[in-house]
C-alpha cells in the first residue's frame, strides 16, 4: 500500500514537465512524511529548482532525525547548490550527528552559501543529545569555528558567524564559552569593517544581555 | 543596476593577459604605459579591483580617458572604458572634469562607464552635463539601429542623478519610469524615488519582484536594496530569487534604516530586517 503510495509519488516527480508541476511533485512527496520517500527528496535538492528544493528541505526537516543520516551519506560533492540545501536541512533538524560535516562546511567549502548555513548551523544544534563531557568539546569545536569564521572577508559570512555564535551563546553548557562568544560578539559590534554585521553583533549582544540579566520571569 | 551585455562583461574581469605577472600597484600603474595594448587594458582594470587610490594611479587612470591607441573595429576605447570604470571606485575627485570630457565620447560604453563612475563619485559638479544627455527625453531614447544599446546609457545617467540627488532633473526623469526598455524604468522609478521618497515608486519596484523574468527580478532587488525601501523587506524575502541576491537587497534595507536614526538601540523595524535576513543564511 505504501509502497504504491511512494511510486506513484516519485513517477510524478520524475514525469515532471515543468518546473512548476516539479514543484507541486516534490511538495506532494513531502507533504506524504515517508521515510522510503528521502532518497527522492534529497535528489531533489539538486534539480536546480528553488521551488522544489525548499519543498525538499521541508519534507525533510519534517522527517527530522530519519533524514540525519541520509543527508549525511548522500551530501552531494559537486553540486554546491544541492550542498547549500542538504547542509539548510541539517542545521533546521539541528541533530549533533552533524556537527562533524557543519564544522568542515562552515570553515572550508568554496560556496559562500554553504558555508553560511553551515555557520548558522553550529548555533543551533541540539546539544542535549550529546553526553555531558562530549558535549563540552562539541562546543569547543563549533566556538574554534565560528570564531575563525567571523574574521572572513565577506561580511555574509561573518554575519553567518554572529548568528552561529549567537546560538552558541545561548546553548553555552560552559561559561569559558559564554564568555568567549560574548568577548568576540562585543568586539564584532563595534569594530566589524560592515555597518549590517555590526548591528547583526549588537542584536546578539543584546539578546545574550536579555538571557543572563532577564527582566522578567523567564516561567511567566 | 546597470545592463551588461557580453562584450562588457568579458571587460568586467578580463582575463589577465598571456605573460602577465600578478601585479604590484607600482607595475600596475607602469603597465598603463606599457607598449602591449592588452597589459594597460588589464592594468587599467586591476587598479579599480584592489582600489589603488595612490595619486600616481589616478593621474595615470585620468590620461587614459584620453588614449587614443586602444580601439575596437567598430571604433571603440577599451582602455577608456576600463579607466573611467576604475576612477569611479577610488574616489578622488580630480577625476571628474575627465570623466564629465567622456560623457561626449563616441563610445556609448566609455560614456556609461564615465556616467557610472560620476554618481559613485557624488560630485555635483556634472549633474547638468549628465543631464545633456537625456535631451530630447523618451523620443529619441530609441535602439541605435545594430547595435545592442540605447541612443544614450539612460540607465546610468539616471541612476547617477538618481544618487546625487539631483532634483533639478526630476522632469526630465519622470517619463522615463514608462519607457519600453524594463531596466530603464527601473532606474527611473529608483531615481523618482531617491528624488521624491514617494512611496508610490518603491511600491512600483516591489511589484517588479513579480516579474517573470529572472534578471528583471534581480534588478528590483538590488534597486530596492540600494534604495533603502524598507518597507520592501518582506516582499524581498519571499521573492524567488537566490538566497544572496536577498541577502544582500535586506543588507541595504538595514543600513538605510541604521542611517535613519541616531538612537543607540536597534529600532523594531530593524530588528525584523535582521529576522528575515536571518532566515535566509
């Protein structure tokens, strides 16, 4: 029965003649919540159809960890465009099974776009997944990153930096690394060569401000 | 945002020349002398790139507007071109009596170039020469028979006066937001509003967003975003073009809106243009 259900899913997807009926396919696949459907869903990232590619990133985000470790094996090398798309999956899901392929990301691919998810990504992650003692090195390991990161030549991806280090704050299950987030958010707010990254550190800064001198009730 | 066709977008970032070594500004500002056309052609290009604004390179930029041993077989001066598109990224204002001279050059490109180059250097001195060069308004803003170009570079000369302010030339410009050409419009409806900040014009780009083209879309993006029409940022966000096309139109949004204000604190609005901004990373 779900077998069926998948094949005519996927017939539709590949029978697809144009780009808006794609979309509507992919959507339809996503929309269904099949595990058997993530292969066809992480292909999709790389048809070069934004509709159907955020239709994709959807479906899975929706699967949640079901699609950890399929993106991870089926991350597509050449095409960077797909990259972007599996690596925006990976940080809404937000599973530390990622952090590995989100630090190599942020610091070293070629693609601006990739390595901008990616530096928002290692902010977001759910650290509580993760034992105790490992998760402070996780920690240590995404803080190295966006730190080197947030020194980039282009202001998006320092901007991409600010939100990572922003998240890192927030989650921080160590104050060395409250404290080394907070020191370079500050020093980014006011001294990034970028007028938008700075008011981006300031944002940070503020929000970090709010979460350790709330004003009120945090249970209210 | 100004038209690149292909022949300019090969100019845009040539390829550096066979035998040519990567520069230094010193050699870079030898070679605008150098006696292989194609090293002063890359030379010219080079010192715009890294922003050489040394005194030596600018008058050495200012006389290639005057070269006269580089040209295409349809009479064209890429050297020119190249010099007037560099002067406009090292800010120094010598370089605008030689450019508003380029603004009467047979070359339709070395007159864009020169266009170009004079709004980013926000000397007002040429508004009433840029503005010669709408004279006879939509009527005569025709294709040159042959050729891929208007009679004038109208999208350059009215986003420049658009940038400088300049309005003395609202008249003159308010036809043209209805011209046949898109990217033209664009430009004017961009100008009017710099001119005016009448919301009606940014709207008119919002709507642009819908366009089936992606290009045109684009361009309503980067106008929106060099405008600072805040108001646009949602539309902008949910547009369907690339992540950083929208990245970088909200980037614009923002510091108009950081500019805005003198308050310490980030304001609501700019606090949402983050929100978006975010999402899109």
């Amino acid at each position: 029965m779900i077998d069926s259900q998948l094949q005519a899913l996927i017939s539709a997807i590949e029978q697809a003649d144009s780009p808006a009926r794609l979309i509507g396919a992919v959507r339809a696949l996503a929309a269904a919540r099949l595990e058997s459907g993530i292969p066809t869903l992480i292909q999709a990232l790389g048809y070069n159809n934004p509709g159907a590619a955020i239709a994709a990133v959807d479906g899975l985000v929706q699967l949640g960890v079901l699609a950890v470790e399929p993106l991870l094996e089926q991350i597509d090398g050449y095409n960077y465009g797909a990259r972007a798309y599996a690596i925006r999956a990976l940080a809404a899901i937000a599973d530390p099974r990622a952090l590995e392929v989100l630090l190599s990301a942020a610091a070293t691919d070629f693609a601006p776009s990739v390595r901008r998810a990616a530096a928002k990504g290692l902010g977001s992650l759910q650290w509580q997944y993760l034992p105790a003692q490992q998760c402070i090195q996780a920690q240590v390991e995404a803080l190295n990153v966006l730190l080197e990161v947030s020194e980039d030549s282009d202001w998006a991806i320092r901007y991409a930096a600010v939100v990572g280090l922003q998240g890192l704050g927030e989650s921080a299950v160590a104050p060395k690394i409250l404290h080394a987030v907070s020191d370079r958010l500050h020093q980014m707010q006011l001294a990034d060569g970028d007028l938008a990254t700075q008011a981006r550190a300031k944002f940070a800064c503020d929000r970090l401000a709010a979460i350790s001198n709330p004003q009120l009730p945090v249970y209210c | 945002m100004v038209d690149f066709n292909s022949e300019q977008l090969m100019e845009r970032s040539p390829e550096m020349p066979v035998g040519a070594e990567p520069l230094t500004a010193d050699q870079a500002i030898a070679n605008l002398r150098h006696e292989d056309l194609s090293l002063r052609y890359y030379a010219a290009w080079w010192l715009g790139k890294y922003q050489v604004r040394d005194s030596a390179a600018v008058d050495a930029l200012i006389a290639a507007l005057e070269d006269e041993s580089d040209r295409t077989e349809l009479g064209g001066y890429p050297l020119r071109r190249n010099a007037a598109r560099a002067l406009g990224k090292l800010a120094d204002p010598r370089a605008v009596s030689g450019l508003i001279r380029c603004l009467d050059c047979s070359d339709f490109y070395v007159r864009e170039a020169a266009a170009q180059s004079l709004g980013m250097l926000g000397d007002r001195t040429c508004v009433p020469h840029l503005i010669s060069l709408l004279d006879g308004g939509v009527e005569v803003a025709q294709f040159v028979p042959g050729r891929p170009h208007l009679a004038q570079p109208y999208e350059a000369v009215i986003e420049s006066l658009g940038a400088l302010g300049a309005t003395e030339a609202l008249m003159l410009i308010r036809p043209f937001v209805d011209h046949a050409v898109a990217r033209v419009q664009y430009a004017a409806i961009r100008a009017m509003y710099q001119l005016t900040q009448e919301s009606v014009y940014g709207e008119r780009l919002v709507q642009a967003l819908n366009s089936n083209d992606v290009q045109l879309r684009r361009t309503a993006l980067s106008d929106l975003g060099a405008i600072g029409y805040t108001p646009a940022a949602e539309a902008i966000a949910a547009s369907a073009t690339e992540n950083s096309f929208k990245l970088f139109a909200l980037k614009g949004l923002l510091e108009h809106q950081l500019r805005s204000t003198s308050e310490e604190s980030l304001a609501p609005r700019a606090i949402e243009i983050i929100g978006l901004m975010d999402t899109l990373l």
